[in-house]
C-alpha cells in the first residue's frame, strides 16, 4: 500500500536521506527546514534534534543530495565531517546521480511498464 506523494514525486524515483549536521540553533533549522519544504520534489523534511539529523525525503530525478546540502550550509548549518557521514554522503551521491540519468530511460526486455 503506498501513500500519497505530494505533486512532483514519482514513488519509483523516491530516497530517504539522514544527514548529521554539527551544532545548529532552532532558528537555523526552522528557516532551513521551511525552505527545503518548498521545494518542487520535496516529499518530506524534518529534523531531528535529538540525533541533530535531518530526515530527507525527495525524488532524486528532481533533486540531488549536493543541492540540499547547499541549501543547509546556506543557513550557517555545518553538515558533519566524520568518516560514516562522509562515506554515507558518497553513496547517496551516486544512487541520486543514478537515478537521476536513469529516470527517462525506456527497458528494452520484458521489463517494460
């Protein structure tokens, strides 16, 4: 059972990303929070103060994770440098790059839609 998306994303084209940010202010967040929401692709976003990660979800046909990245260090937020963030943020760079060269093309088996 799948749920509803909102207008600009595609189920088979839709990640959910965690990134850790270093320190940020509640203003920080909510401004950057707010803004990411309004993006065209957006599924969801949230924070997670506790863990101070952000919850991302979008379509990575649309958006990319070096865009979203941008627009947090933007509002003074410093994404985390540690070796798992880093290697995480690596994967995720090449599944979006993936999916995104990928998103228009036709099966050429069995596999059409």
């Amino acid at each position: 059972m799948s749920k509803e998306h909102r207008l600009g994303v595609s189920e088979i084209n839709l990640v959910e990303r965690h990134l850790k940010v270093q320190k940020a202010t509640e203003e920080q967040v909510c401004a950057a929070v707010e803004e990411i929401d309004s993006l065209y692709g957006i599924d969801e976003v949230s924070f997670d103060p506790e863990n101070q990660m952000f919850l991302l979800e979008y379509d990575a046909s649309r958006l990319c994770i070096d865009s979203l990245e941008k627009l947090i260090s933007k509002h003074d937020i410093e994404i985390s440098q540690d070796f798992w963030s880093k290697f995480k943020e690596g994967y995720y760079r090449f599944v979006d790059q993936n999916v995104h060269d990928n998103h228009t093309h036709t099966p050429w088996s069995c596999h059409k839609k």
